[in-house]
C-alpha cells in the first residue's frame, strides 16, 4: 500500500467528518484516469477536502516555499504534491502536470488561481493555466464545486462538494494552441464550476 493509500485510509473518513461534508454527484468521477480535477478555491484545507471526497489518489500543484517547511514537507511529499514556483511562469511544473497525467494519475488544479476565502467563485475570474494544462494532456475535465457556508472554510460547518459532469476533451472544441483559446477553455470549465454552487440555506 503506498503511502498516499495509508493516509487516505486513515484520515479521509475523520476530514470528512470534521468539515461535515455532503457529497453530491459521487457517480460522476471517471473510474479511470487520467483525468483533471478542476475546483474553485476557498483555503488551503481545500486539498484534503477533494482527496477525501474522491475514489482516485489526487496529485496537485503546491507552492514551492511549502517545501521547506520540515513536517509539512514530508505530508504533501507523501501525497504526491507538484512543487510549483508562483508568479514565475514555472514550465517545469506545467511539464510536470503534463506528465502526472500521461502516467495516467489524477490531477487536481484550481482554475482562480489562487485562494478566494468569502467569495462566490461566480464573483471571481479563471485564469488560462488550466487551459493550457487541458490542450497538452487532451484529457477529460471533472468539474467541482466546494462550498461551505458563506464560502468559508471552517471545521464543523456543513460543507457541500458537487462533482459534476466530466467533460471531454473534444468538447472543449479547440481550433488552436494560444492564450486566447487557453482563456476560452478555461471559463468553459470555471462556469460548469460555478453553475455547482447552491443557494445558501
């Protein structure tokens, strides 16, 4: 079992609890990979919110600086974190996301960005990273949408995690290779996330 399975094992259930989560569309995760998990991003306890709703192991980009930080550096080493320079335009990890994939894992990215904490992801802009990831890999696109009450992440409030319809890569139509065509998929993904979120109760 490898270490990733050992943790899953172990704290999926508890995460699960904690942040009391409901899911919604479990049946529509593939049943097999690759493919890309595309969610809108709330905090940083996001991650172990969608490892712990999915079937698959889930690889995902995460800051460099988290690295170097000595306990933290082993957890998301273990589960398969991509270590990615922000702001810099890091090729290596877009190579690398590329890769993770053509090896037939699951790949988790968040088209914002970056964290929006508090705000409804239809208030919020996709950039095109995402889009260039989808015209490299040619895969399928898992939408999902995460959202706790008020769109904040807290232990022991109702979270509900939507997993939507995967969308295939000849859906998204694409005639080329640039970054308008990045941007075009990468709204065409950010809106199946946003047309997820519910009316707050």
């Amino acid at each position: 079992m490898s270490m990733y399975s050992k943790l899953y094992k172990l704290l999926s259930g508890l995460i699960k609890k904690v942040y009391r989560v409901r899911i919604i569309g479990a049946e529509n995760e593939p049943e097999n990979p690759p493919f890309i998990v595309c969610a809108n991003h709330i905090s940083v306890q996001d991650v172990l919110i969608l490892a712990a709703c999915l079937k698959h192991p889930l690889r995902f980009l995460a800051k460099a600086e988290l690295f170097k930080v000595p306990i933290l550096r082993g957890i998301i080493k273990a589960c398969g974190a991509i270590p990615i320079e922000r702001g810099k335009g890091d090729v290596g990890a877009i190579k690398k996301s590329i890769a993770v994939l053509n090896e037939g894992e699951v790949l988790g990215l968040y088209p914002q960005g970056h964290r929006y904490p508090g705000k409804n992801p239809s208030e919020t802009q996709p950039q095109g990273g995402v889009g260039l990831v989808v015209s490299r890999a040619k895969c399928t696109v898992l939408p999902v949408c995460i959202q706790p009450k008020g769109f904040k992440a807290k232990p022991f409030r109702k979270t509900y995690v939507t997993i939507g319809r995967p969308i295939e890569f000849g859906e998204f139509n694409m005639t080329e290779n640039n970054k308008s065509e990045y941007d075009r998929v990468a709204h065409q993904i950010f809106d199946s996330v946003c047309a997820m979120v519910k009316e707050e109760e």
